[in-house]
C-alpha cells in the first residue's frame, strides 16, 4: 500500500499535534506508510520527540502552509503549500490517500481543482459522523457544497450508504432524507418529487428525517444540502456547548453543589467525549477522485491519529472504486426508467 | 383591552395545563381578560381545580379539537373546533390575540386562511427565542414556510427587528443574517446579493451569521429560510437532550459519580431550565393579521402562562401596527432606489 498521505502543517495545533497523533497511530497500526508534508526543519525535531518509526513515516517536504483562514484564491496561490504538495503527491499515484484537518474550503476547493470529481459523480459532498448515543449517524453534505439539486442529494445517498457499509460495517444502512417533517408529503412540491426519487434509489431508503434525527439513532445516513447540514452541525456543537456552560456554572453555585461536582468530574469528561470530535476524527470527502479526509481545526493528536485510522480503512476497503460503482448501477437503473421517470 | 382567546385543546397536556397556566397567569397579572376556548364540560370543572377570576376569564365553548397530529386539510373542516372558533373570535374584533400551544402547522395554515397577512407583509414567519447563556437570540424562520425569497428574508428582519425591539425591549437589536461562514462573500451568488440588500435594510444589519450564533449571543436576530430554522431548532434540542442523557449514563456509573450527582442535582435542574421551553412559553407567528403566540405541543403550565404574557406584552406594544410602520419605510426606501437596485 502506497503511504497515506498527511497534512502535517494544517490545524490549529499543527504541526506539534499532528506528529503526536501519527506517533500513536504507527505505535497501535504498525506496518502502515505514512508520508508528512510540511516544513521538515519543523517536524524533525518533532519526529524525535514523539517517536515514529523511520522504515514506516516518511517526511515531504513543503516550505508553506494554508493559514486556517486564507480563502481559496489565495490557498490557490500557494503552490509550495503542505496542502498543495500533498495532494499533488496522491495525484501522482505516490500516495494512496490524503488527511488534512487544516482549512477545510481550502481542503475541499483544492481536492476539486487537482483530482476532480470521481467518474458518475456530480458533486462531492462532506460526510460527517455524529454522534447518537449509541454509535453513529452518517451525516451528508455538512458543507462542501449548497444550492445542491436533487441529483446531487441523491448521489450523497448513495456514496454516503457505500462508507457506511465499507467503512463502518454496517449492513445495508438506513437513510433518511432531511425535511421538516415525518410524512411525505412535506416539504413542498420538489421535496415531495425528491421523495418519491429516493424511493427508486438502490439504498435502504426509510423516508423523511427530521433535524433531532441527525442525533437520534433512527437512521444512519441523514441527506441534506451542504447549507442546512452546515448550520445544523455548527448549532449542534454550538448548543451542546451552551448546556456545558450552563450546568458548569449552576454546579459553582454553592458549597455542596461544588463537592458533588467534584465527585462526579470524571463523568463530565466522560460524556463530553459522547460528543467530542477529537474521538471521531476526520471525516471523508466523498466524490472526489481520491481518498480525502478532512476535520475540524481544533483537532488535537487523537483525531489525526484516528483521521489516519480512517484513510487506511477507507483505503482498504477499496472505498472509491465501490463508490463508483453504486454511481454507475444507479446510472444503469435510471437509463431503464421510462423517460417521464427521469 | 379585548381579552387575549387561549386555545384550550391544544397541546399535549390540554386542557388541564392550560387551565392551569391560566389560573398563574390571573394571579400574577391581575386585571388581563383571557377568553378559555374548549369543551365547556371539560373546562368547568378545571377552573374549579385551578381558580381562575370569573371577571376577568370567560369560556367561549368549541366542541371539537384539532388533534396534534392531523394535517392542515383535516383541521381545516373541523369549524367547531377551539382553534377554528377561537381564530374566529380575533377575527369578529372580539379579543385582541390568540394563543395555541397545540398543532402547529394547523395555526400557521389557519391564521393563513381566516386573518391572511399584515399589509406590507409577503410572508409570515415563526420566531423562536434561543437562549444563548446571557439573555435570548430571536431565531426567524423556524419553519412557517419553506424556500424563501430574498423578500421574505427581508421581511423576516425587519419583523423580527421590531417585535424584539418592542417586546423583549432591546434597543436596535443586531440583526445576522444565516450563511455558512462570517464573510461577506459566503454562500454563493444569492447570498451575496441578500447580504448588500440587508445592508440597506433599516434594520441594525451586523453581517453573516453562522449556525453557532444561534447561542452565541452575537446577535440579536438571526434569519433564516424555515427548512434550515426548522432543521437547526430540532437538532439543537436533540444534541442538548444528547449531552444531558450522555451525562446521566455517565453519572450513574460508580457510587462515587452516583453521590456526586446526587449533590450536584440541583443544578442539573437549573441548567436544564436554562434550554427549558417551558421558561419561555410562546413564540410569535409574525406578519399575519393579527397578534398570534404559538409553541411547543409539550408544553406545561408555566408554558401557558408565558405564551399568554407574550400575547399581552405584543398587545401592549400595539406589535402589529408597528410592524406595518416598520414595512412600509421599507417599501418607501425601496421606492427610492434606482431602478438597476431593485
């Protein structure tokens, strides 16, 4: 296997976290290649620091980086970039994939630019586990994309059923597509069209999900277009966030509340990792012409070492080429449609 | 004042709660008249249980009732019903708003169809209150209607702008405007020509809001079309009672963590009133023809009572006349503009 391919510059705790995250990841995967793009003065003393096997985790050098908030033109521009160099390396067919919990627009208008889309796809789309209290509900596009037409919803169905069942094991995964309620008739006339579509779609398609349905365990796959599926995610941590907060600050308020707070502190920590990213992740771009992961900035050495879990899983199981072939049975499946049906 | 027409039937725990949260209401605002609208046999022998002021609440008798699951057609043949009678009383100039905690899709296509909207006004919107640890975000649309033009989100500002203004009393309040990210460029053509329109909106316009700034406390107002406002209310209650439920799992795991908790519940409790609706009690459909409180179908008592103090504040205020000042400076500026503007 060709090595999986790291962005070692990107994040907001790169590259000291990113170097951590990979030391852990050859400790508990060995054997797998892992190549660091980025500045090499900066990550050899590193590389010391938090021990990686030489045989097994190799450095590419990249004199720039991708700062967290450089839009896309200027990511563009900077083509001696770790991000650049990284992607370039898998374009060439030296790496088998690429992580990076740097800018995630810069991530995903780059991936477009230097791999292009993979073949029957139209649109690529950000898949991002969350959490439901009993594992995962895959949800898609988090905001690679908006303004996504039905076709686009329809191919996020189907990459996002062909990850789960690949990548996380699960048979034959329950879809949902978002809408403001259950019944199918909601949602107005095109919803009602995207309904009845989904339901000629080569997945286990379950119906309408409601927002509470990207955390509720009903489904495994939620759909959305990349705006709604933006905010949702945004306002979701945001939320989660504000009752932390609250009850943080209600539990100092008193003597005994304080001493009760001080018992019970090991389960506070225990269940903000219910809803932590860093035990999640990185998270896939689907549909384009490569294995992409990507993930929030204030990732620290646990998601990159579990980003890297996830390329070299996705990677194993052939991810793409699967991907592509659901796109092309759904082809076929549309070509038999008589012509009103399309 | 007319008295304030209180759909008796509606929600989850009707009619006892709303007789209830009415009898706390007359207790605490003595003097308001509330017309109880309902099962006259139902209601009588609740106003005995929960005292209510003879003088100052009446029951207008209605035998049917919406039920919280029947779709806008089935409520809309059901004329004997609280909600139907009780829309119609408003109507008639008989009392000043109407209140209904039950079928909220029913309210919005009702009040549609029996008071039609505010002059000025293209579209009504629900505005939800947010709590965002210092005080309330008022979120608009929360999914009155789905798919909304640039004109609507327009109206959606400056609605919202005013009813927070005259309501809740905040000067000027700071007006987002939903997108995927803070700059102005985000989000693609159509939302770049919706931010320069806001920005001539005679509302305090302060740019793009992300999904966070629905708690964050950034902002005063956040808009948004109501399939997204829909989407992130229902995930945002869902990610709460996700951490809450993560919590208690994890507390009852060890006798430790289990006297912890039990020292610290109090706060639980209070923290948990921060996100409570109930504290809230009523939301306001904006730009109908009329003063109309909606909310949550769970709703208690102390629901009933805020949702009925709403309508009495919007009374006061004199809301809906202010809201059609407030489009109509809109339409003058609007006539003001070059035409290339428009």
């Amino acid at each position: 296997m060709k090595p999986i391919v790291v962005d070692a510059m990107g994040g907001d705790y790169a590259p000291r976290e990113v170097v951590a995250g990979i030391s852990e990841f050859a400790r508990e995967v060995p054997g797998v290649s892992v190549a660091l793009v980025g500045d090499e003065a900066a990550l050899r003393p590193l590389m010391e620091e938090y021990p990686v096997p030489p045989e097994t985790v190799t450095v590419v050098h990249a004199p720039d980086t991708v700062g967290m908030c450089d839009d896309f033109r200027t990511a563009r521009k900077k083509k001696e970039s770790s991000m650049s160099v990284g992607l370039e390396v898998v374009k060439k067919g030296e790496g088998s994939a690429f992580v990076s919990l740097g800018n995630t627009a810069a991530v995903v208008g780059l991936t477009h630019v230097k791999w292009g889309l993979l073949e029957g796809v139209s649109r690529a789309g950000i898949a991002v586990p969350m959490p439901n209290g009993k594992g995962f509900t895959l949800a898609i596009d988090l905001g690679a994309n908006v303004g996504a037409k039905p076709e686009h919803l329809f191919g996020y169905a189907v990459m996002a059923s062909v990850y789960c069942e690949k990548v996380f094991g699960v048979e034959s995964p329950r879809v949902g597509l978002l809408n403001v309620g259950e019944e199918h008739g909601k949602g107005g006339q095109a919803m009602r069209e995207l309904y009845t579509m989904f339901e000629k779609a080569p997945v286990n398609f379950q119906g309408n999900a409601e927002g509470g349905d990207f955390f509720s365990g009903k489904f495994d796959v939620v759909v959305c277009d990349g705006f709604v599926g933006n905010a949702v995610l945004k306002a979701a941590e945001s939320a989660a966030d504000l009752v932390m907060r609250a009850l943080k600050e209600e539990l100092g308020a008193g003597m005994i509340r304080k001493l009760g707070a001080l018992l019970a502190r090991n389960a506070f920590r225990d269940a903000k990792r219910h809803m932590d990213y860093s035990e999640r992740g990185g998270t896939p771009l689907l549909g384009v012409n490569g294995i992409c992961i990507i993930g929030h900035g204030r990732s620290k050495a646990p998601a990159f070492k579990n980003a890297v879990r996830i390329a070299h899983q996705a990677v194993k199981a052939d991810l793409n080429n699967m991907i592509t072939a659901g796109m092309s049975s759904v082809r076929k499946e549309h070509e038999k449609l008589p012509a009103a049906d399309k």
